[in-house]
C-alpha cells in the first residue's frame, strides 16, 4: 500500500510497523497532505483502458531515484480516510521558519488492496513513521516524482479493512510570504515600531503547505492543534484553547481542544499574533473581534453585527452553531476579502473594522461580508462539498444568505437595489462565450482557482433566488435548505443531493420537480433569452442561448424556466411554447421583479407599448421590473436585436422615474457606451451620445444646472463613483 503525500518539507524521523507505500506530493515552500487508497498495480482510472482482448499495462512514471512511481493521478482515491490529526506547531518569528510534528490517525473502510496517498507542501520532512496497533516503529525508503510534487514511502506490510494506523511526521519549512499556507505577515504601529504575525489562508490548496494532510474538501476530520510561542504572542485556533504550558526554551506551548466537529483541511485556521479582542456571548457562543490593540475601538460595530447575524442564522436553519466560540481577526495584511475558517474568520481590516468617521457605505460592506462568512458556518463548513467542482454550493448560498440575512437584520439598507444589480453584472459576464457552467469538472490547481469568480458566487445566488420565487409557498425553500443541512450535517454533498433536497418538499405538494428544473442551470454555461409574441389573446415564448460572444462552435441549449407574467408563473420546458390569455392585452411584462436569470425580448411591438405604458403611468410596473427592462434593453441593444433608438425610446421615461435602480442601472449601461466610445477615441459621439442622455436624465441632475459640458464633467465624476461602488460589492 501506498501514503500519499504533499509537503515540502526534510524528513528527519520514518517511523511505521506495517508495509505498504506512503506518498507524498512536495510543493516548492510548502506542506501538504493528502491520504487515500488504490489499487496497486490493476489498472485503475487515469490508466489507457483495455480493448477487452489485451490488458494493457498501468502507466507509472519514474521517481527521481530511477525507481517506478507508484501512483499516476493527481485526484487521490477514496479507499484510505483520515480520522484524527494531532498537530504540533513550532513558529519562529525571528527567522520566519517553523517546525511540525503532524500524528495522523487513519482507516481502511474497504477490503481492497490499497495504496495510501497524502499531499505535502512544507520545505522538508526529518522523520516519518508509522504504528499499525501495538507493533514496533519501522524505517521506510522515500520515492519522490518532482513533476508532481509527490513522494513515496514504502512500508513493508498491508493495511487491512477496517484496521487503524498511526503516521508521524516531523517536519520544517519557511513560512510563506505569499498570503497563502502559514504566512508572515508584518504592520507598523503608531509610535513607528515593526509588530510581525504568522496567520494562516488555506483556501482552496494550501493546508498542505502548513502540516502534511489529505488536502482534498472529502476527507473531514477532527483536529488537535498545539502551538508554541513567546509569551509576548497569544494564539488563536479554530477551538477554544484548553491549556498554556511554560517550556523549558523560555516559550509557551498553547494547546487547543480537539474540535467537536469534522472539518475540511481548508477550514483549520491559527494565527500568533498580538491582537486584543472584545466579546460578548450569543446563545452560548463566544463571539469575540479580535485586533491590533490599537484599533480595538473599531470592533464594536463588527461584534454588534455579528451577534445579529449569528442569531439569525440559528433561527433562520433550525440548526444552532455548533462551536463553544465564533471569532473573528482582523488582520493588516490579508489578500483574501475574508475567509470562513471554521470558528476563527480571518478579515482584511477594511471588511470588519469601523471607525467613527466611517461612511454608511463601509458600514454596509463590513455588514455584508460578515453577513457571508457566518453563513458559511453552515453551507461549507457543516455540510461541505465533494469537490471544488460544486464550490458553488458554499459560495452560491453564501452569497444568497449574505442579502436574504440582511434584508432582515437591517432592512433600513437598500440591500434589495444593490442585489439587483449584482444580478445584472452577472448576466453580463455569463452571456460572452468565456464563462462556465455553475458546475464544471476542475481537476488541476489552476483550474480549482478559476472557480472562485462570479459564476459560482453570484450566478449561484441568482438561481437560488429563481428557485426560492419558483416554489410553492412562501417556505418551501427553506425547509428544503433545512432539510438539506440536518439531512448532510457533518458530510459532504454533490448539486444533486441539494436538488433531491428540494424536490422532496416540493413533491410533498404535488409541485415541480426541483432536480429537472435546476439541472439544467448548473450543467451548461449561460442562460437564455426569451422572446414574447402576442397575438390576440395567445402568447408564443421561444428560447435560445444568449451569447454575446462565439466561438462558432455553437450548441443547442435548453433550460427549464419558470417564467414570470406580472404574478403568474408557468414552466417553458421546450425551445418554444404557446399559451393562452384569459382575454386581449396590450402589452406582457415577463421575469416578475427580475427573480429569473434570463432576459426578455418583447419584439418591436412589444418593446414600444411597454414604453408608451411606462411614460403613461410609471408605477405601473415595480421598480425592480423597471431596472430590469432598462437592463434588458441594452443586453439586446449589444446583442444586435433592438436599434439604439428604441433604447433611447425606453429611457425617455426615466424623466418620471422616483426610484434608484432604474436610474442607477440607466447611468451604469450610459457609461458602457461612453467607456467604447472614448476607447475608440470617439470623443464627438461620445459627447453627443451623453447630450442626448442629458435631456432623458436632466431632471435628477437639476442640482448642476450648467452647461453640457458641466453636465459631461459631473456625470463621469458619478459614474467613477457608481462603478467603484459596484467593484466593491462584487
């Protein structure tokens, strides 16, 4: 059998009483582990497959020592689990360099031959071995294939089903300078002295660049973490520390309780540093705001949100948080936004510190980043998915969670208008020919990285939104993400066990099936324009893909649709269907308050008596529904389906207009055009484009009353002001 490794790390110490292979991945600085099974030398999948006649031979490569690899795919195989890690860390914040010990307890729950794989990151292992029972402590020889990062160790005997073993490994490595792995980090204090910190970023691949592990979102585990510092640092882990013990060496060894729950390797988290924190308990959790002691005053609004939103949450999934305590760090010097570490979420300052002086605008984005990350407290780290393919499910309903929680623990925001908008910018990523289906098979590590984009976060949340508008009652779907997270707690889940979720209760009521509609949403890029045609008292919907941009290999799409008209909903299954009305209308406005991800063409008669309804009466429509025309019309516009005059025609209302969104997205679309023009260097046309656009929007600019080059001045000066808004929040 085979352990599967992947650290960067020197081993000093091999120690194993059972045969079998260990392998070990080595990245450059870094420690990884990741530990499974395989089939020895069968063929297995990555492997040429056989005709059926022939068998045909497994493809190992070669280890640097001459000696044949014993593994030959990057995925590890399931036949070998982690149970327990015990992790002792040693950091030196002089040198900037640490050393481990990481004891791993695993089992065989498959009666196969097997090989065991684990991932590696760290600079260098020193001593390896294993203890299979009560039997002695064995050396083992070391395979290494650099292309991969791996190694190999072998041991002399077979795990056997069921049967326990225990990896030591000790090891030392570099922190990282990257913001990734266990990282150094530095910030000046006001009286002009250096504090420096290590903290940690393991999101997606990098835990194996701080102890050697299963690196891969499957193989949960529970968590013993020991930390040694000076004792002028304190430490922070994802559980409550359980003891301090005073060393010999003049440090401090901070050890921390085993953690209650199974966890992702993504989600362990520590941090030494000297951060002073304020707390307060919330439903017998521990919520603390943890900083550098002089920004401690600048926590009180982030403590304040946090219990809010933690009480909502609990409520809101019928599931209470499940750690003794929840804290959050911010750190001044952090690339990510935040990260949901399991009961230690680590913050840039700017997303979780506030000042006196600071603007309602940052109070609401330090709200909607914690209003994500807490959510993830329960999609993601309770119930996790298989593989970064479906990342979707942890970032999709995080980000749906961020504005259904605070639409209800601060409903004085406009977070309605600004999700909204974030719908809008993502239908305009997801319609050029670049994007990507919500769910898509990743394999490598650049390919894990190119998940985290609007697709998996926005897109995801659009759809849940659709979906929650589409079900029956006003509950449906949230018993169904209840169902879901008691039914998966603790586990890991593919889009489909989410979609079984929901059809069930949905079934219960003789309503749709969950699973076909939604399928057709995760499996294929993009979304589809739906084109309305009136005839009398009949209405004739078609779809087809909305791309803007193509490649020429273009394939037919379907999706199923829950359309909208005013309140009423049907299902559009084919390419096109006919309905009939209870009588004549004269005009149809389709996607009631923009709840679906697809835009609407209305053909030119259509188009036209929706404008002439608007510029009668505009309450006719919500709000949301005029954003979304406004949106829709120069989608098409783009597209090449409606003239530039017709959009002109449609803005001719937004004189009348008494709400934001419909304004904001008509200067958001107004700049696009000025953007292509100036690029072009078009000045002549960009300036007589926004002339034209002065006389539709005038009436909301009244306070300039100048000149149109004043107008053209402040106007740009919005725009930049509207697109940094709009970055900030995407």
């Amino acid at each position: 059998m085979v352990f599967y490794f992947l650290p960067g790390c020197t081993y000093t110490k091999v120690r194993t009483c059972f045969s079998f292979e260990f392998i070990s991945r080595f990245l450059p600085q870094k420690v990884q582990l990741l530990t499974n099974c395989l089939l020895p030398f069968p063929m297995q999948a990555g492997c040429p497959k056989s005709n059926g006649t022939t068998p045909v031979e497994p493809l190992y490569p070669n280890s640097t020592s001459g000696e044949l690899f014993p593994w030959a795919q990057l995925r590890l195989p399931q036949s070998i689990h982690p149970i327990d890690y015990d992790i002792t860390l040693n950091p030196n914040l002089d040198e900037m360099t640490f050393t481990g010990q990481s004891i791993i307890t695993m089992s065989r729950p498959f009666n196969e031959l097997c090989e065991v794989k684990m991932g590696k990151g760290i600079g260098n292992f020193h001593r390896s071995g294993g203890l299979l029972g009560e039997g002695p402590v064995n050396k083992v020889n070391v395979l290494e294939y650099k292309p991969w990062q791996q190694i190999a160790i072998k041991l002399p005997e077979e795990l056997k089903a069921g049967q326990r073993c225990v990896l030591t490994l000790d090891y030392s490595a570099s922190l990282s300078n990257t913001y990734d792995g266990f990282y150094n980090s530095s910030y000046t204090n006001k009286d002009g002295t250096k504090s420096v910190l290590a903290a940690t970023q393991f999101e997606p691949l990098s835990a194996r660049k701080a102890f050697p592990c299963f690196d891969e979102p499957a193989f949960k585990a529970t968590f013993h973490m020991k930390i040694s510092r000076k004792p002028e640092y304190m430490t922070l882990s994802n559980m409550p520390k359980a003891k301090s013990t005073h060393l010999s060496n003049g440090r401090v060894l901070d050890e921390f309780e085993k953690t209650s729950v199974n966890m992702s390797t993504y989600l362990v988290a520590f941090i030494v540093a000297n951060f002073t924190p304020v707390s307060t308990n919330v439903s017998d959790t521990l919520v603390s705001v943890y900083s550098v002691p002089e920004k401690k005053e600048h926590t009180v609004y982030a403590l304040e949100m946090a219990s809010k939103l933690l009480e909502f949450y609990n409520n809101f999934f019928d599931i209470k948080y499940p750690l003794k305590k929840l804290d959050l760090i911010a750190i001044p010097d952090f690339l990510a936004g935040a990260m949901e570490n399991w009961g230690l979420i680590t913050f840039r300052e700017t997303t979780l510190l506030v000042g006196q002086e600071s603007s309602p605008l940052e109070k609401q984005v330090v709200a909607s980043v914690i209003a994500h990350e807490l959510a993830h407290q329960w999609f993601g780290n309770l119930v996790t998915m298989n593989w970064w393919n479906d990342l979707w499910l942890n970032e999709g309903f995080a980000t749906y969670m961020q504005y259904t929680s605070l639409q209800a623990v601060l409903p004085h925001l406009d977070i309605g208008n600004l999700f909204l908008s974030v719908r809008f910018r993502v239908l305009d990523k997801d319609a050029l020919n670049s994007s990507h289906a919500v769910s898509t098979q990743v394999e490598t590590a650049e390919q894990v990285e190119e998940m985290f984009d609007a697709v998996s976060y926005e897109k995801g949340a659009s759809i849940l939104l659709m979906l929650n508008a589409s079900m029956s009652g006003s509950n449906q779907f949230r018993k169904g993400i209840i169902q879901y997270l008691k039914q998966f707690r603790g586990r890991n889940t593919d889009t489909n066990d989410l979609w079984n979720s929901l059809t069930q209760v949905e079934l219960s009521t003789q309503q749709q099936n969950v699973s076909e509609m939604m399928n057709s949403w995760t499996s294929q890029k993009g979304f589809p324009l739906i084109t309305v045609s009136i005839k009398e008292d009949q209405v004739t919907i078609s779809q087809e893909h909305f791309l803007l941009s193509s490649d020429g290999n273009t394939r037919s799409s379907r999706w199923v649709t829950v359309a909208t008209e005013c309140r009423q909903m049907f299902s559009l299954k084919t390419k096109t269907e006919t309905l009939k009305l209870p009588g004549k209308v004269k005009w149809l406005k389709m996607n009631y308050r923009n709840t679906g991800f697809y835009i609407v063409h209305y053909g030119d008669v259509g188009w036209a008596a929706l404008t002439e309804a608007l510029s009668t009466n505009v309450s006719i429509l919500t709000q949301e529904d005029r954003a979304s025309l406004i949106h829709n019309m120069f989608a098409l516009s783009r597209l090449g389906r409606v003239s530039f005059q017709q959009v002109l025609n449609l803005l001719s209302y937004v004189s009348q207009e008494t709400e934001t969104s419909p304004v904001m997205e008509a200067l958001f679309q107004l700049n696009t055009i000025y953007r292509l023009l100036d690029k072009r260097q078009e000045s002549g046309l960009a300036f007589l484009c926004f002339s034209g656009s002065f006389c539709v929007l005038s009436p909301h600019f009244a306070c300039f009353c100048g000149s149109l080059e004043s107008f053209y001045v402040h106007f740009a000066f919005i725009m930049c002001i509207f697109v940094i808004i709009m970055c900030i929040f995407q």
